[in-house]
C-alpha cells in the first residue's frame, strides 16, 4: 500500500483559505446586529420629543401617532443624502434580542437634502414613496436615559443615526 502524497490536502488548504478571508471580511462585527438587549420600555418613557443631527426632529405621541422632521434614510438611503418629514405611525416590536420602536412615515409632507450630502446622481430615484419605515434600536446612554437609534450605510461600518431627547429649557 503506497502512502498518500501530502499535496492535495496542502492545496485545498490553499484555496479554501483566501476564500475564508474574504467571506469573513465581508461580515464585519455590525453587519448582523444582535440587538440592544433592552426590554420593557413603555409607551409612556418613549411618547414626547427627540432631537438628532442637522435639524432632525421626532414627536411620538402616546396614540402611536408620529410627526417626523428631516430624518435622514436608513442603511444604503443615508448615501443618497435625502431626508424625509411627514406624519405617521409608531409602536413597539419585542424580539429576543432587544425591543424596537418601529416608524411608519405614511404621509410624506416634504424632502430635503442633509446638510453636506453630496448630489445625488441625476439617474437617482430619489426618496421613496410612502410609507417608508425605519426599525430604532432601544437603548440607555450612560444616565440610564433612554436613545434611539437606527444603523445607516454601510452594514459593516456601523454607523448609527442617534436621536436623544431634548436639553431642558430653563425660562
């Protein structure tokens, strides 16, 4: 009995190995996110007023309705620069990994363009047409007070689009 040359398992190894790299550099830590792990927030703690980036303002009432000023689009929609203000729905998604506060923008009142966003391409869609919905993450900032946020781009960048509540006003 003549022994196996070493080769074929060397060169699978070969092959399979660039492979493996490259399927792997394409998951990056961020690109399936598992969730905040947060629970039990209550319509009460999330109705009222939230601030974010370049103007962007969000009213969620405690009837599950929602008024939206220039909030930017979500994942690869942030590259094309355009936000969206309107009226809409709200409500609350509990997963295993974390409860989300999903938005439905159901009515479209106006477009803009974030402020620095590169011009979008002339053959660009452009914003959608309504309904258009996002998915906040739930989470608490160092205060225990509770943030929303959603991811935008790049999935395995990461990049979060972060909505706080308002600093108090003193008179």
């Amino acid at each position: 009995m003549r022994p196996r040359p070493a080769a074929p398992p060397l060169l699978l190894a070969a092959l399979l190995l660039p492979l493996l790299a490259l399927l792997s550099a394409c998951a990056g830590p961020y690109q399936y996110d598992e969730g905040t792990g947060t629970h039990g927030v209550t319509t009460a703690e999330a109705s009222g007023d939230w601030i974010g980036a370049d103007g962007t303002r969000l009213s969620l009432r405690p009837d599950g309705t929602a008024l939206v000023e220039h909030l930017d689009g979500k994942d690869f929609d942030f590259d094309q620069g355009w936000r969206l203000s309107g009226t809409g729905t709200w409500e609350f998604d509990d997963r295993e990994s974390g409860q989300q506060l999903v938005l439905d923008l159901t009515a479209r009142t106006s477009t803009d363009t974030r402020p620095g966003a590169t011009a979008a391409p002339a053959t660009d869609p452009g914003p959608p047409r309504s309904p258009y919905r996002w998915r906040f993450e739930l989470d608490h900032d160092k205060q225990e007070k509770l943030v929303l946020f959603f991811f935008y781009g790049d999935p395995d960048a990461g990049n979060t689009n972060v909505l706080q509540r308002p600093a108090p006003t003193t008179p």
